[in-house]
C-alpha cells in the first residue's frame, strides 16, 4: 500500500503575482509575505511609488530577504 505521500507531491508556495512593472513583479505568499522581485532601477521606483500611493501600509521585502524602506 502507497503512504499518501506518494500520491500528493510536497507542497511549494511560490506565490501569487499581484502586480508587475515591466520586469519587477510583486508576489505574495499564503503566510501573508510579499516580496518585490526582478526588474531594472527604474521598474523597482516604479513599484515603489504605486505601493506608496495605493498599499502605504504594505511591508515588502526583495528578493535577497532585505525589507525594504518606502520614501514617504
């Protein structure tokens, strides 16, 4: 008899896309983390000024696990 690990393949989080700015793309993940990944200089201020215009009180990380600080 196979163990019902057999059948189900472990269980990955690899996030939710909620939004992207040319390559930087903003993932969130079930535990409630959300990280800013990818994209030029440009992309990530681009990010940087919708989150702090419409998700002020979101805390984002990057994708080295550092927070990051929004400018007010």
């Amino acid at each position: 008899m196979k163990r019902k690990s057999e059948y189900y393949p472990p269980f990955q989080d690899k996030g939710e896309v909620i939004a992207s700015w040319g390559e930087a793309q903003l993932i969130r993940y079930l535990d409630g983390k959300t990280e800013l990944r990818g994209g030029s200089k440009e992309d990530r201020q681009a990010a940087h000024e919708w989150i702090s215009l419409f998700w002020h009180e979101a805390v984002v990380g990057d994708d080295r696990g550092r927070r990051l600080v929004i400018p007010q």
